[in-house]
C-alpha cells in the first residue's frame, strides 16, 4: 500500500497493526509530488493507494475510464471515520482481497 501525504500518522500506525506493508511518500522520497505523480508511482510499485484527498476520485475514474490499468484507491474522508473502523475496514479488505479485488477500482471507507 501508497499512502498518500494527506494520511494522518495515526492512520499510517493502524494499517501497519493491521499487518498491512505499507510505504509513505516520505519515506519513498516523494513528499511534495502531486497527486498524478503519486497516482502513477503506484502503478511502477503496484501499491493500491490510500488516501484521503478526493483528487484520487478524478484520477482513478479518469484512469478507469481510459482503460489505464492500476493497483486500486482506497478513499477514506478524514473526518468522517475513526482511526479503528480505517484499521477494522482495511482489515476487512486485506482479508478479502482473493487475487485482484481492488485493481482498477476505487473503494471508499467505510465499507
């Protein structure tokens, strides 16, 4: 998983719990890249992204529209959702995620 710059640590320690790997545009050397940068930095490391910044809903649907393959989006509203129910969904998902649930799809929390 790619999570993007506007994802709370708090988030980033819960997914981690979740056992999900999962990399931050910091530590990937990305801090200030835009949004279509990040978007295809997923598809080179095939990371499905997390984010909560709603400019991931034009560049996925653009994507899919366009038939360009990708690794997926997760879309959470910031403060719309506790920290537990990001960890409960993206366990839920990581459980569910049979061979390539989430490619080319954006999924929104909570599920």
């Amino acid at each position: 998983m790619l999570l993007d710059h506007n994802v709370h640590g708090n988030v980033l320690r819960a997914v981690r719990r979740a056992g999900i790997d999962c990399l931050t545009l910091d530590e990937d050397d990305r801090r200030q890249a835009p949004d279509n940068e990040v978007f295809l930095r997923s598809i080179e490391l095939d990371r499905v992204i997390l984010a909560s910044d709603v400019d991931f809903h034009v560049i996925a649907s653009e994507a899919m529209r366009n038939g360009i393959e990708f690794p997926g989006v997760i879309h959470f509203r910031q403060h719309a959702i506790t920290v537990g129910q990001i960890e409960y969904n993206i366990r839920l998902i990581a459980d569910c995620d049979v061979g390539q649930e989430l490619r080319n799809r954006l999924r929104r929390l909570p599920i």
